[in-house]
C-alpha cells in the first residue's frame, strides 16, 4: 500500500504545470518587490500591487489541474476526489512559501494588515483552484487553464469597475469598509471551499451534443 501511495505521489508530480505555476509565481512576486521602489507614492501603492501579485499567482494556479493525459488516466482505479485533492495538498507547500516571500517583499512600514490581506488571497487562490475543479467536472477539455486564466482576469476587471460598493471587496486600508469587506471575503472563501470539495467528485453525466446521422 505504501509502495503504491508513493508511486501515485510521483506520478502525479510529474503530471503537474510546475513551469506555469512558476511563471505565474515569478510574475507575482516582481509585482510585489515593485513596491520597494515607489518611493514616496509605495504607501498608497503596496496594495494595488500586492493585489496585482495575488491575481496573477491565481491565473497560474488555474492550470493546476491541467492534464494532457486525464482521457486515459479516467479509468485508474484511484478516484478523481484522491487525485485532485492530492493534486492540491502537493502544491499546498509552494502557495504558502509563495505568499510569506510575497509579504515579506513589501517593507514593513506600508505592508497591508497581514491577517486580512492574507484572508484576500487565500479566496483568490481558493477561487483559481475550485474554477479548475468545475471545469474538469464540467466539461472533456483536458487542458482548460488557458480559458479560466483568461475568464479570471475577465473577472478581476469586472469586479473592480462594476462591482457594487455595497458590497464592496476590494477596498484601500483607511476605507471605513476595511472591516465589512474582510467579513465578505471570508464568505468567498467558504463558498469557493465548499464548491470545490463537492465538485470533486465524478462527473454525474457528461453532456455532449446530439449526432444526427444522415439518412
């Protein structure tokens, strides 16, 4: 049993988009050492760019479950939930290294509140992951990070032209909205956790459009 544990583990690391999430990974943290050198424009600008950094860590992040083999690894006996979920707890180690690299990039005196800025990435994150659970789910495309990457930044715009302020999600440090925001983003991450965990599963049924066949 364990020999087979080991060799589910080394199959699905060689299976993993290491080089796209690095990309992503790469991109996101030249974003946020761009912070140490704004000069005197770094207090107002560590956000955004930090913000920026997470986006596109995400982007990376949706092709996580990119698969060019997954039409003949769909009949392995190991279960879609255990291959996805070990998929995720694999790349687990590298997100959380990312994020304290990330942070600690910014300096100290224009750093964001840690514990909310960190609750804001980690439903980005949750959000980049639970988007590639359902497409897998939902769809034959065996490679469909290039899609939700671009659907993400799609949204990302979305949200920060048209979202109601109400609701508001992305707002600056001295916002009086900080606060409800962050209680908003927690809400995100729960529903994007949720909808991930019960999208693992196997597909139900598969749609597929209807053959007519000519007489």
């Amino acid at each position: 049993m364990l020999g087979l544990s080991r060799e589910l583990v080394v199959a699905v690391c060689r299976t993993l988009p290491l080089g796209l999430v690095g990309a992503a990974g790469a991109t996101g943290l030249l974003m946020a050492a761009l912070t140490r050198t704004t000069g005197e424009a770094g207090e107002w600008l560590a956000l955004p760019l930090l913000r920026a950094a997470i986006l596109a860590f995400a982007m990376g992040l949706v092709f996580l479950l990119d698969d060019p083999a997954r039409h003949t690894t769909s009949t392995v006996p190991t279960p879609r939930p255990v291959r996805t979920g070990l998929r995720v707890a694999l790349v687990l180690p590298v997100v959380a290294a990312w994020w304290a690299v990330a942070l600690l990039l910014v300096p100290r005196d224009i750093r964001p509140p840690v514990a909310d800025i960190t609750l804001e990435a980690g439903s980005a994150f949750a959000l980049a992951v639970t988007a590639a659970v359902v497409a897998v789910r939902c769809s034959d495309i065996a490679r469909p990070g290039a899609r939700l990457a671009s659907g993400l930044l799609t949204s990302a715009v979305l949200v920060l032209l048209f979202w109601p302020g109400r609701w508001a999600l992305l707002v600056p440090v001295q916002d009086e909205r900080w606060a409800a925001a962050h209680d908003r983003w927690a809400v995100v991450l729960t529903g994007a956790v949720l909808v991930g965990v019960l999208g693992a599963g196997e597909p139900v049924r598969r749609w597929a459009w209807p053959v007519v066949r000519a007489r």
